[in-house]
C-alpha cells in the first residue's frame, strides 16, 4: 500500500494520498453515518479505501512505471459489486446477506474476467469429485 511508495524514492506520494483516504473518509462518515447508521461507517471507508488504491494505481504507474493488474482492478470492482448487494438486502437475515454478498462478488468476478472457465471448472471437479 502506501509503504511500498515510499521504497521508490518518491516519498512526497504518501502523504497526500493518506490526507485523501483520511478526507475521503471523514466526509463520507458526516453524510452517511446519519442515513445508514451502523452501516455508514464500512461504507465510508470501502469508498476512502477505493479512492487510496485508485490514487496508488495510478502514482505507481507514473512513479515506477507499474502496469496495474487486469485481477487488481476486478477484485475491487467485485467488491464494489458485493457491497451493493450488501446495501441492497441489509434489512434481511444474516445468513441472507452472506450469500447474496460472496454470490454478488463470485459474479464480479466472472464478470470482470478475474476468474477464467478453467478456474471455474477446476472448483467444479474438485467439490463434486
């Protein structure tokens, strides 16, 4: 994260891309901390984590000439995917939003092309061998 910057030599990065995480998330807790109570605070700050990978893929590609990884930006985008499934079933059971929360990041993954048939018929021969 925001260490392995600092080993590139381009220290002066870190910080403003920590006070951007750190504003990010303190404004998102003032708007939604009131509108989704308890669920406000994760929500805050899966949307400050997005906004520090975000700036730390691309100050890395500028910085060391780093190719963000395709697998990278599908887990994020999988989990932006589960966290609205999650927003979506909130007021149902637990062990509802467990599976509608690893199902909405499975599809996100498919979807995003992080997971190949291959990968998915391995899993498949596997639990049913």
């Amino acid at each position: 994260g925001i260490r392995d910057i600092g080993v590139t030599g381009v220290q002066t990065c870190a910080l403003p891309i920590s006070i951007a995480g750190a504003v990010v998330n303190v404004v998102a807790n003032l708007v939604l901390i009131p509108r989704l109570h308890l669920l406000g605070p994760a929500v805050a700050t899966l949307c400050a984590e997005g906004v520090v990978l975000v700036t730390l893929v691309f100050a890395s590609r500028r910085i060391a000439r780093v190719e963000a990884s395709r697998t990278v930006f599908a887990a994020a985008a999988s989990a932006a995917l589960m966290a609205g499934a999650l927003l979506f079933v909130r007021s149902a059971a637990f062990p509802v939003q467990v599976v509608a929360g690893a199902v909405a990041y499975a599809v996100g993954l498919v979807v995003f092309r992080a997971v190949r048939r291959t990968d998915i018929a391995m899993i498949r021969d596997e639990f049913l061998a």
